[in-house]
C-alpha cells in the first residue's frame, strides 16, 4: 500500500541515502545543530540543518533522474527506445504476448 | 515516576531504551532521562517543535525538570555546568525555542537559576550571559540596504539586554 506512512518512509531512505553521500565532504569537520564541532560528523549531526531540508525533497536537477527515459504505454509523444537492451518491461511483454500467440492463447 | 508517563503523544516515534525516552527522526534522538526523581530534558536545536511539545507535557503534568546539552546524553562526556548553562542560552537566542517557549508561557530563565541553585553554580551566570550577549547584539553593515543588520531577529535582541536583570529577580524570589 502506497500510503502517507509508505511515503514517509520512502523520503527516509532518500534523504538517508544522499546524507550518507556528502558526510564525506566534511574532512575538515562541521558544526551541528547544537553548535557543537565534530570531526567526524554522523548522521545525526544534520538533522534539523540546512541540509536535512534541502534533501527531503524528491525534485532534482541531475541529469540520470530528470532525463530518463520513462516507458509508458500511454505516452503520446515517440522517442527512440533501444529495445535490445535486456531488462526492458515492455520488450518482456512483447515477448510473452508473442510466447501466448504461438500457443493460441492469445 | 516513570519515562512511559513522559511520552507527550500516542506517536510511534517516541520509545524507551536503557532508561532513555528516545524520539525517532530518521534516527534514535535522546529525549529525556530521569535521574533522582528530576526529569532531564535534552535541549535538542534541531527537532524543536518536538523539545517544546515536551516541556508543555512536563509542565501540564507538574514534575520537576531541567534542560541538558545533548552531548550529556553520552556517558564519555566530560561534566561541566558551564556548558549547561551556556547551551541555555544559546537556545533560548533562537528563534524557534523564543518563540515556543514564550506562547507556551515557560519561565526558561527560572528554570535555569533554580537548576544552578541547585547544583550551587550561580557565579556563572554572568560570564556565560556577556558571551552569548555579545554574539545577540553583533551587527554588521550591509552595503546593499546601507543600515546595520543583525542575524538575530529584534525581539531576541531586545529580549537579551535586560535578561540579566529577569535572572536576577529571579534570584531573589
């Protein structure tokens, strides 16, 4: 079930997964929330910072996000899609619904 | 008195481990503890909202509570009154905390003179207050709206040049 609870934990794990991401980038140490100086700053030290906040959005600018190429059947609008490529959802269904009429399923 | 009692809400974000009252923001952050019938409450700056949902709960109930740095939450942590007291007011300068603390009506400034009457610190009161005082009423020129700006807003500015004063009432009552 994709509720509220699902949501929140799904942001969880986002903001998690980018915070682990830059703590490398404080060599030098940081200052947490409480004003106190760490060396080697967690997690934790970011709650409730500037950080924290900017990453708890899902919009991002990155191109292997924003560009990607998205299937769906419904889409109006044609772009080049190599289909032979493996792992492909709609090259699967091609194949299954090719796989149903030899067998006159379909 | 027991930490179940201290819980503010029917949340699931609130849990207690090792005699610790924790509350979960993506991790585990130490709340409150209990230590000789005195509720400690960790002055957490970064889950506000939560700290000040707290102490209204601590105060509706009426137990007797103080305020501790987080970093006392860890045992290796050297004890030192002048860091508590400190830490006071440094959140006190915030806007989050003034602001909740106030529409909450909670007396933070007795809450401090009555823990160093306690712990009988009262003498460092007064160099902890200048330092943060100095900080609060820094200003700087900005070239661009040419007039003085601080980084603190004007009612914690004006809030701090007679605090010492509200804590020395409070020494007296």
């Amino acid at each position: 079930m994709r509720d509220r609870a699902w949501r929140r934990y799904k942001q969880d794990v986002k903001v998690l997964q980018r915070l682990h991401d830059i703590i490398c980038t404080y060599g030098y140490g940081r200052k947490d929330e409480n004003g106190v100086y760490l060396v080697n700053p967690s997690i934790k030290s970011f709650i409730g910072s500037e950080e924290y906040c900017r990453f708890k959005t899902y919009t991002t600018d990155k191109h292997d996000s924003r560009y990607k190429t998205k299937y769906s059947p419904n889409k109006k609008n044609s772009y080049y899609r190599d289909n032979n490529k493996d792992g492909r959802r709609e090259l699967d269904k091609v194949l299954f619904l090719k796989i149903l009429k030899e067998y006159g399923i379909k | 008195m027991e930490l179940s009692n201290l819980i503010p809400s029917k949340s699931d974000d609130w849990n207690i481990k090792k005699g610790t009252l924790f509350y979960k923001k993506l991790q585990n952050i130490p709340m409150a503890k209990i230590d000789d019938d005195v509720v400690y409450v960790f002055l957490e700056c970064s889950i506000p909202r939560i700290v000040i949902d707290l102490v209204r709960h601590l105060m509706k109930i009426g137990v007797e509570f103080y305020f501790l740095p987080p970093s006392w939450s860890h045992p290796a942590t050297v004890i030192d009154n002048s860091v508590v007291i400190k830490h006071y007011f440094t959140s006190y300068s915030k806007d989050k905390f003034f602001i909740g603390f106030n529409k909450i009506g909670f007396d933070m400034m007795g809450n401090l003179v009555n823990w160093c009457k306690k712990e009988d610190c009262i003498p460092l009161i007064k160099e902890n207050y200048n330092e943060i005082n100095k900080r609060v009423q820094k200003t700087y020129y900005d070239w661009y709206v040419n007039k003085e700006v601080s980084s603190y807003s004007d009612d914690i500015r004006e809030e701090f040049r007679t605090l010492y004063r509200d804590i020395q009432i409070s020494m007296i009552l």
